[in-house]
C-alpha cells in the first residue's frame, strides 16, 4: 500500500519555520533558480525504491512546476528564504554546474566561494517547509527556529551538516528518517535529514556527530558571522553511490516517516 504525501497545507496555519499563525504561502524545494521547473513525479522513498527494483513506476504524484508544498509565512518564505539566503544556494548550485560542464580537470575537485551561514539557513529553511503542520515543540525546534529568525546565531550544536557532488537527476527529499551502520560494532541509529538533487546533495544529522561518516561538513563553519565567506571544496573522487545513504544494504539499516520523498521525470523513472 502506497503511503499518502501530502504537500498543501491549509490557507491559514503554522509557520513550519518560525511557528507563528498566518497566510501560508508555497515554497519550491529545492528553491526556483536551482533546478529546471517543469513536470515531475513524486513518491515516498519506500515506494520509489521498491518500484526501482520492480523497474516500474508504482504509484506516484504529479507536479507540474517542480515540488511545492503550501506550509511557510510569507516572511520566511519570500524574505528570510527568498530575499536573504536562496540567492546564496543558487549561486552556490550554478557555481558547481559551471564547473562540470566546463571541461577543466576536476580530479582535485571543485572549488566554491560562498557564505556558509546563509547556505545553512537555506538548505534548513525548504527541508523544514517539507510536510504540513510540523511546526513540532521539542528541545530542538526553538533552537533552530531562533537560528532561523536570528542572523547572529551559531548553527546549533546538535545538528551536523554534511556535502558530497551529486551528479544525478532524480531528486530525494527527507525530513524524516533514521540511518543506522550494521557495519561498526555499538553503532548508534542517526536521526536525518536530506536533500539531493543535481549536482549536490545534504544529509544534515541530528544529535551527535557520526563518526563513520568521512564526508565534508558545512558545519564546520556553524559560528561565523553571517557574511563571511569562505572556499569550500567539493571532492569529485571518489564518487559516492547515487542511492546512498536512503537505500538500505546488507550493511545499513534506514527507517523513513511521513515526509520521506523521490521526485523525477517519467523518462528518469523508467532509465537506471
């Protein structure tokens, strides 16, 4: 049985980001300028998996203007996202793009200047807009929320942020979901949030930092000021499998709630 994904939320509701009751307004994720908009398919991740190995479709939702979902404020939506830190995502997406397609030897990798902090807070911003009335009370929601609504903020403690290139089409979007290492003897499970698309893709940990997980950390850059930039590095070599880390192997384990989601086109679904 297919699992519902529900991406409206009411007109009038909580803000996902910062909790206050308003107009909710939708937010594209990833945001306009990142990704080619156009009709796309959606499922839950269990469903696309089980379908890829079937290699058939199962069931899906479509979009025709990319993955929407109607659960943000207009003032997180169009000004903390939209005007304040989207552009700093895009630039930092298009950067890397331009760097595929120029030809140049990338076996050290890809260089990026950007603006750690904003980029942060534009990756947290359209994966918590992900699922309808989750503005959730808990230890950690007003630590993030107060992350989001205040530029002089760290990056809390108990979030890890990590990128690796992503040179992929199919999308994966989730907000909820556990991973665990069967491989490293007392291994505990990781809490996951994640977000792939071309060319890059975030898998950002909850509660203490994995240290099986050997990937380069935007968080290493939680507590500089919100302008200042810095040269990350995105390795080409090696590559990292274009399923990890939400297929589940002989050697990990993935457990995925409510907001846990593949999109693609029907030419994409149908080709491996």
């Amino acid at each position: 049985m297919s699992i519902k994904i529900v991406t409206y939320g009411p007109k009038h509701g909580q803000c996902n980001i910062c909790g206050e009751l308003a107009a909710l307004t939708e937010d594209h994720t990833p945001p306009k300028g990142c990704i080619r908009l156009g009709q796309i398919q959606i499922q839950h991740i269990a469903d696309h998996l089980s379908a890829e190995l079937a290699r058939g479709d199962g069931r899906v939702r479509k979009f025709q203007s990319g993955l929407k979902y109607r659960t943000l404020c207009a003032n997180c939506n169009n000004n903390i996202l939209g005007i304040r830190n989207d552009p700093i995502l895009i630039n930092f997406v298009n950067t890397i793009i331009e760097n595929l397609q120029s030809f140049r030897d990338l076996h050290y990798g890809i260089t990026v200047t950007t603006k750690p902090q904003r980029l942060m807070r534009s990756l947290l911003g359209h994966i918590s807009a992900q699922g309808v009335d989750r503005y959730q009370k808990g230890k950690n929601t007003d630590p993030l929320r107060d992350y989001m609504l205040d530029e002089s903020k760290s990056l809390p403690d108990f979030l890890t942020i990590y990128y690796w290139l992503y040179p992929y089409q199919r999308q994966v979007l989730i907000r909820d979901a556990a991973f665990l290492d069967l491989s490293i003897k007392d291994s505990k499970p990781v809490g996951m949030w994640l977000l792939k698309f071309f060319p890059i893709a975030f898998l950002i940990a909850w509660g203490d930092e994995p240290e099986y997980i050997k990937l380069n950390k935007l968080s290493d850059w939680r507590s500089i000021a919100i302008d200042d930039e810095k040269t990350l590095v995105i390795p080409t070599i090696p590559s990292i499998h274009p399923y990890w880390p939400e297929a589940p192997t002989d050697t990990s384990l993935v457990v995925y709630g409510q907001e846990a989601v593949a999109s693609f086109t029907k030419k994409n679904s149908q080709s491996r």
